[in-house]
C-alpha cells in the first residue's frame, strides 16, 4: 500500500537584540565565559519583574508580515509550566493563546515545482539555557547566558511532502529573516532550529497517522535527510503490519538515522495561563503600518528582479541573493560599472551585469570565504571591482590574469589599474606579436600540429594553452586562436 508523508516543521530563530527579553541582560552569542550575561530577572530570582523588549517584537512582526500574516490588535505573553535544569524560572514566558501573528504564506520551489506553505502563527517566546555534558567527570553544567534570549517560533501547517520541500522552505526562511535584520539565523550557533512533525498515511486517506516528532536539527540539510529517512523508517513499519510509535525522536547526522528520545507518556503538560508580571498587549494599526513601511525588498522580489534586469540566470541570482550584503555589494558594484561603460541599462549592460555575477559567484565569494571576512569590512570596493570586471569585458585583461589582480586585491586594497600596472598584467592583443609566439609554439609542438590537422579538436586549445602559458597569462586567447588557425590553414 503507498503511503503518503504529512510534515510540519517549527522553526525557532534566536532574535539579534541587544538585550534579552524581558531584561538588560547582554545578547551576545559569542560570549566565550559562561554565565556572563545574565542577572536576578533572567534567572528567576524572587521579586524581579520582566519587562518586554520592543525591538524584540518589532522583529517578530516584520518577519510576520513578510510571510503575509495578519497582525492581531490585541496579544498577550504566557506561562508554560515544565521543569528542566536550563529553565532558571521553572517556566518559560511563551505565547499561547494570542501570538503577535496568526497565518501567513511563504512561496517555495522543489525541483522546479512551484508551492505555497501556509504558516500557522508566529510567535515570541524566551530561550533556555544550554546544558554542557562533561564526559570525563560525568558532570552536566549548565550556561545561563543564552537564558532569556529572544526567541521567534514559526510553526506551519502540515503542508509538506519531501526532505527537499522542507530544506527550500528552510532555506528561504532563514534569507528572510536575515533581509528584515531579525537574527543573524546561524545554524552552526544554535541561532536557528528545526523541528520536525511527520506521519504517514494511506494515500488518498484524510485521517493523519501517528505523529513523530524529530527535535533539534541544526541544519536545513539534515532536515531533509531526516525527513527522508524517516519516511522509510515508517513505511518499512507499517509494511510489517506494525504500529509507528507516538514519539520524539533525535537525530544523528553521523550515522544518518533518528533515535528514540521520549515516548508519548512522557510527553509534557504545560499548563499554560497568562503570564501575571506582563501586561496584555495592544498593537496599533499605526505601528504595524510603520513597520510594515520599513521592510526591505525581499529575497524573491530580488531574485526576480535581477533575472528581468540584468538577464542572469536563476541559479546565479540564487547565489546573490542568498545574503543580502552580497545582493546589495553587487548592484552597488553594477552602478558603477554602468558609469564606467557609459551605457544605459540595456542589452550592453546585461552582458556585463552577467561577466560581474561571474566574477562574484566565483573568485569573489572564493576569497571572501577563504578570508573569513564579512563583506563589509573587505578592502575591495564595489566600484573597484567593476573597474576589473570591465577591463576583463573589453579585451584589456584575461580572465586568468584577473584572478590574479582580484587576490591583490583582496589583500592590499588597492585600484586595479595600480596592480595591473605595476605587475605587467594588461592583456596582449598586438597581433604581430601575438603572431611570433603562435609561431614558435607551432614549431615546437608538431605532433599537436598534425592531430589538429587530423581532426583532433582539443589540440587547438592545447596550442591556445601553450602560448598563454609562454605569455603568463596575459596574451588574448581568442585572438591567439584566429591566429593559429589562419597559420595552419
């Protein structure tokens, strides 16, 4: 019998405030020390009173209203109730009843297939602390500074079939949140979670199956492969004529399989009731409008219209969009390089706009990773780049010589014209002496000669090589390539 997978995801996203939620705390991530950044509100000392963060709730309503949500008048921060050694206070201050937004829709594409995810709410809440397990004492510590830090809850409806659906609406996700200047959403920290709800059911059937919870996973990838593998795990158990067990589940992303972590008995009543130290909250149409007012294009507007624009392809504006600082260095890098072609946003442009998105996708984003460094603090300027990039689109330097240019670049700061000129980089197109170097490379390599005269193609570029290598890499292959093939005629 075929089954059909029915998979909801929540998603949390630690918010990038200056302070945590209901305290003057410091949010600092990359606090080295533990148990820094904390004080008697965060811990849940007796006579200490919260007090809201509004640059926290600004942030969960921006993201809200990029995934079409409504925005409620009325809100209200709640109490859910559990015991565990990371939760200073013995509950949580959540939202329940009365998130900042209810529904909402985010448009995603699986190989190739165009699909809307319908959002359930997304709401705010304060983040636990994170125990730390040590193995040679078989001690569990724990650091409260990541206690009370704001955290952003999504929660979807089951609209989800595959792993591939769920890493495309990941991923898209965690672009928007950067774009709105919510959370810096990195996985590797902790920054970003997923959660995983999937069941199985007959195909055709309306009734869910048992629901399996897979907490935790720390990348949109392993999300993918966990959904994957947990749609095997349970059709092979429900084949056997077994019942898949009402659980939650880890994930290893070592061994690629889930683990039991709790049953169903064990699973928490939380016993929520509105949290008496807050006041219920009333959000003007006013100060959602504004917010509203303030949102940044968004990676799919952008993504479209740098293909309409500029003609690129959709996998490359994929990598551009991808971060914003990026997407927004490269029209920075493309005005400019508009000026010093002296052109008009048309087909002209369009070409360079494609030979600036190739340098970008590739050495650039090379250097940049291999540097570690932040695209804002990099020495290489936008319009330095473009004057490179058009001396590549006009003949006056070949794309082997640009890299090179590019790796100065990178490390001094300095203007492309100053490295050229100062390393001897700016191409050769002077046919004559082109031509004597065709020549020699013609003599010295004969049985190249004949296999191109027999029909063998690659040895012309082999010849194209040699004379590029004889030139260091500064002689115009097309030009080099008329030439060789005029002499051999």
């Amino acid at each position: 019998m075929p089954y059909e997978p029915v998979i909801g995801l929540e998603i949390h996203a630690e918010l990038n405030t200056k302070t945590k939620m209901f305290c003057r705390s410091a949010n600092d991530p990359d606090e080295k020390h533990p148990n820094m950044n904390i004080c008697p509100i965060c811990m849940g000392h007796p006579g200490t009173l919260p007090a809201i963060n509004q640059e926290a709730v600004k942030k969960v309503i921006r993201v809200g209203l990029t995934l079409r949500g409504t925005v409620p008048e009325f809100s209200q921060f709640d109490r859910k109730n559990y015991f565990y050694p990371d939760l200073p206070k013995g509950y949580q201050i959540s939202q329940y009843e009365h998130p900042f937004v209810k529904g909402g829709r985010l448009q995603i594409e699986a190989r190739g297939i165009q699909k809307e995810v319908r959002i359930t709410r997304v709401h705010l809440e304060e983040d636990t602390g994170r125990l730390v397990h040590d193995r040679a004492s078989g001690a569990s510590l724990v650091d409260f500074n990541r206690a009370g830090v704001p955290l952003m809850e999504l929660v979807t409806e089951p609209d989800f079939r595959t792993g591939e659906e769920v890493r495309q609406f990941g991923e898209e996700l965690q672009k928007i949140v950067r774009y709105v200047g919510a959370s810096d959403a990195d996985m590797e920290k902790g920054q970003m979670r997923v959660e995983v709800n999937i069941s199985l059911r007959p195909v055709g059937q309306e009734k869910l199956g048992t629901k399996v919870e897979i907490k935790n996973i720390n990348s949109f990838k392993y999300a993918a492969d966990a959904v994957d593998y947990e749609i095997q795990r349970q059709t092979a158990i429900l084949e056997r004529g077994e019942k898949v067990a009402q659980e939650t589940r880890g994930w290893d992303e070592h061994k690629g399989e889930s683990f039991s972590q709790r049953s169903k008995e064990e699973a928490h009543d939380y016993r929520y009731f509105p949290e008496p130290d807050l006041p219920p909250l009333k959000l003007s149409r006013a100060f959602v409008d504004g917010l509203q007012a303030e949102l940044p294009e968004l990676p799919a507007a952008k993504r479209e219209r740098f293909m309409r624009e500029f003609g690129l392809e959709r996998d490359t504006t994929e990598i551009l969009v991808r971060d914003k600082g990026i997407a927004g260095y490269f029209e920075e890098a493309m005005s400019e390089l508009a000026q010093v072609a002296g052109q008009t946003p048309d087909s002209p442009v369009k070409n360079l706009a494609k030979a600036l998105a190739s340098v970008m996708t590739g050495d650039f984003l090379r250097l940049l990773h291999e540097t570690s460094a932040d695209i804002a603090q990099i020495r290489v300027t936008p319009e330095n780049l473009a004057e490179l990039t058009f001396y590549v689109a006009e003949n006056k330097l070949s794309n082997l010589t640009a890299k090179q240019v590019l790796d100065e670049m990178f490390r001094s700061g300095d203007d492309p014209s100053d490295i050229i000129d100062r390393l001897g980089l700016w191409q050769i197109s002077d046919t004559g002496e082109l031509e004597d170097m065709a020549r020699h490379i013609i003599k010295e390599y004969p049985v190249a000669v004949e296999d191109w005269r027999a029909g063998k193609a690659a040895s012309l570029q082999f010849l194209v090589g040699q004379v590029m290598k004889e030139s260091r890499g500064k002689a115009n292959p097309k030009i080099v390539q008329e030439i060789i093939k005029n002499i051999l005629k």
